[in-house]
C-alpha cells in the first residue's frame, strides 16, 4: 500500500474542514455531539495550521487517495512547553484503517519531528487509546510513559516519549 504524508498547503482548508466533519461524527457517539442548525458538527479550530510556523497539518494519501489528516504542534497542550509535540488531531478513514495506514503515518512524523511527544486521548476514546498504546509501543520498543492527565485543559490518559528522528541522528 503506498501511504504519503502530504503538508497542506494554502488552498487546503475546505477539504481539511470536509475531513473534519467525518473525524468528529466518528466519536459524536462516544461524546454525545450533535450537528449545529446548519447541520455541520463544531470541529477543532484549524486556522492555526495556516498562521502558526510551530503548528503543522498534514493530509495522509493512499494510492494517491485522501485517506485522513495529523494535525500537530511544536508546544505541549498540557504544559506550553514548546520543547515537546503535541498530536493535536488524527484522523485515517475507516477503509484504511488496520492496514498499518495510520502507523505509517504516526512514525513519519515522530521521525521527521523527532524530540520528546505527547499523544493525548480523550477517556471516552478506548480504540484510540489502544491504537496509540500499540504504535508509540512500538516505535519506542515499550519506552514511553502513560498516566491520567485530569484538570480543565484535558482529562484523559497521556502517552510520553522521545523520539529520535533520522536527521537528529546523523542518518538523514
């Protein structure tokens, strides 16, 4: 299966909005969401993938169909420490899904990123947790740390670790 990390570029915001939609109908169940009056659900802001140099958004391709999105940032959602990453969305359409799609994806962008990770999951999201535990146990050979995180920025379980990327290691 050929997989692509694609950055989006400056006409990509009604195809990452399109995206969106399917993303947040995937949990609305979990979470309760309804669609708003225009019959679109509330999804997570996005401008800041165009304006911020430390937020970076990707479309993830399949045979050169779009298949999902990583959204991230170089500052920690829980901390605002801008030496760790943080995965702020991620989202691999259900038709590629345990095909190693999202995997693929996932350590592209540890290696291309390398530093110390964060990987959050809301506690209603147990598929989430699972893939996420799965991955970065992986990619890390077990080396990585989990815990609750519960205050008013997040509540739910945390994955931590160092990744080191190609370039960091003198292989790139």
């Amino acid at each position: 299966m050929n997989v692509r990390v694609v950055p989006l570029g400056p006409g990509d915001e009604a195809r990452l909005k399109a995206l969106v939609q399917l993303y947040v109908y995937d949990f609305s169940e979990d979470l309760a969401l309804d669609v708003e009056a225009d019959g679109r659900f509330r999804g997570p802001p996005l401008e800041v993938y165009w304006s911020d140099a430390r937020a970076h958004g990707f479309f993830v391709e399949v045979e050169e169909k779009l298949a999902g999105f990583a959204l991230m940032q170089e500052r920690s959602r829980l901390t605002g420490d801008e030496a760790v990453r943080d995965v702020t969305e991620f989202f691999i359409l259900r038709r590629y899904r345990r095909h190693g799609v999202g995997e693929h994806v996932a350590a592209w962008l540890f290696d291309r990123f390398g530093g110390r990770w964060e990987v959050r999951q809301r506690v209603e999201n147990a598929a989430a947790t699972a893939f996420w535990r799965r991955v970065i146990g992986r990619y890390t050979g077990g080396r990585y740390d989990e815990f609750q995180w519960d205050d008013e920025r997040w509540r739910g379980p945390v994955q931590r670790f160092e990744a080191v990327s190609p370039q960091s290691a003198g292989l790139g």
